[in-house]
C-alpha cells in the first residue's frame, strides 16, 4: 500500500492506495497548529489508516505528504507554510523515523495536479489551477509533474494581468491573486460571513453592484489563469480544483463568460477553444492526497533503484 496525505489548514485529508492505483482507505482528521502539532496530525492520519481493515494484511511501501508552503527542491524541508503555522521544517526527517518507510513531500497544488490527472485517466498534458484563498497551478504531462528549474514552475498567482487593479499581498496592483483569490476577494467584499465567496455571488445576482464587480474581478482572474496556462504549457485541458470550485457550474459560467469575451475581439484566442479545454474536479475528490501517494511511490522506486545497483 502506498498512502498519500494532504495536509490543509484545517484539515488533513489522508488515503491508502492499493497497487492497481485503487482508493481502499481514506480517513481525515483536524490539523494542528505548528511544526510539532503537524508531524503529530501526520503520525496519527497513518495510524488511523494503518487500522482500516483493508490495510490489516498489506504492508506499507511508502508515504507521500502534500503540504502548503515551498518545498526545498530534492528534499523534504516545508518553508513558510504560513497557514499552519510553519516557518521551517525538515519534515520528512521529522516523521520518517516513526513510520519506516521512504517519505517524499512535495507542495500541495502540484500533489493536487498529479491526483487530478490520475483520477481523470489518459496520458495528454493538463494543467491544474487551484483557486483557493491563494491561487497556484501546476501542469502534468504523460502522468508526470514539470516542477521547473527551481520548483517554482505554476507560481502564476503574483502575475498583474491589470495595473490599475486592487493591491496585491505581493505589492504589485492587480495580480491574478488580488482578482480572484479567495483571501483577497474576502478583503475586498469587508462583509462577516462563514462563506465570503458564495456571499459574493447571491449578492452579485441580488444585484448588489459591489459584488458584481467582485465577481466580475474574480471570473476575470480566473479566466487570465487559463489563458496563461494554455498560452505558455498548451496543455490539453485546464482542470479547476480548490474550495472556491464549489460554486460549481455558477463560477464555470462566469469564467466561460470572461473567456467568450476575450476570445470575440481575437481570431486567434478562438482558434484556442478555451471554454470547451476547461473542467471543474469534483467535489470532494481526493486529488492531492491520491498525488501525495503517488509522490511517496517515486521515494520507494527511487530507493529499490539504488539498492540493487
């Protein structure tokens, strides 16, 4: 069994996958806050599914943790997980020793990006972008992830696609992030609720002219996004994950709106067929976690590679 975990700000979603790249276990719990209280969630999501009766018989092969925050390229150091209250962490150090098997982590949109192209199926190249209360993207060719140079490749969130636009945490005016983000989307809208961007949207189709604009801003973000994954990457299809998605078909409408749009006034933007390129991932779906497995296999692979000459 290969399990995978995606460590989120308040949750932690965790899997077992079988061989043949079955879901045979899945089990979440809270995170907790801080570099210790977060190698403990980890420690005791794989307890809790080392218990499930399906993995009673089956040894453990490997471990993949998906995890917000920049992940030092060729190791397991976490660096300004901000969210759960990590500056720096060697986690794969930390909680290797426990569990006795190789540990591979890896950024959680990019685990994300290789969950949703394992669960979509196929072998053509797809691009990943997580709307959340950030927005990041990742691109998946032939079933493997492009990392870049650096690691850094699908950090499109800080681009300014509008200089003139709102002020983003980066500095720069009218980042995609400022737009469509969930955080600074929430900001702007200045209104208490437990879920801002839905409020944006029944505001927005009361006719509430400030959240029109929200939502205007939002679907035009998200749509720039598109454009620059399809524009840079070529990627088959651009799939939409992250809790923004679901707004479902009331969030796909409005982008397909902002791509219509653009694609009018450009022969070559229609030649693209953007709108028909773009899906939303179910909700739900165990995405990063299923990734993060399949990121821990590569340890166990690259570990038996070794060990044999």
């Amino acid at each position: 069994m290969r399990l995978g975990l995606d460590v989120g700000g308040t949750k932690t979603d965790a899997v077992a996958v079988a061989p043949n790249g079955t879901i045979v276990a899945r089990t979440r719990l809270a995170t907790g806050w801080g570099p210790d209280a977060v190698v403990q969630t980890i420690l005791a999501a794989v307890s809790r599914l080392c218990a499930e009766p399906a993995l009673a018989a089956a040894g453990i092969r490997s471990v993949g943790i998906g995890i917000p925050g920049r992940i030092e390229p060729g190791s397991g150091r976490v660096e300004h997980a901000v969210n759960l209250g990590v500056e720096t962490l060697d986690l794969a150090a930390a909680v290797a020793p426990a569990l006795g098997v190789p540990v591979r982590v890896e950024n959680d949109v990019k685990a994300a990006a290789l969950g949703a192209a394992s669960l979509r199926g196929g072998t053509l190249s797809m691009g990943y972008l997580n709307l959340g209360t950030g927005i990041a993207a990742a691109v998946v060719t032939d079933g493997v992830l492009w990392r870049g140079a650096r690691g850094g490749a699908g950090e499109i969130g800080h681009l300014s696609i509008d200089p003139a636009g709102p002020v983003c945490r980066c500095g720069q005016r009218g980042c995609i992030e400022a737009l469509a983000g969930g955080g600074a989307v929430s900001a702007r809208w200045r209104r208490p609720g437990a879920l801002p961007i839905r409020d944006v949207f029944d505001a927005a189709d009361a006719g509430d002219a400030a959240a029109v604009r929200l939502r205007t801003d939002l679907a035009r973000g998200v749509a720039a996004a598109i454009r620059v994954l399809v524009l840079t990457a070529d990627v088959d299809t651009v799939v939409l994950g992250g809790g923004i998605t679901a707004l479902g078909t009331r969030l796909q409408a409005e982008v397909a709106a902002q791509l219509e749009s653009s694609a009018h006034e450009s022969a070559f933007l229609r030649s693209l067929q953007l709108v028909d390129r773009v899906e939303i991932l179910p909700v739900g779906a165990p995405a990063a976690a299923l990734g993060a497995a399949l990121i821990g296999a590569e340890a166990a692979d690259e570990r038996e590679a070794l060990s044999h000459g």
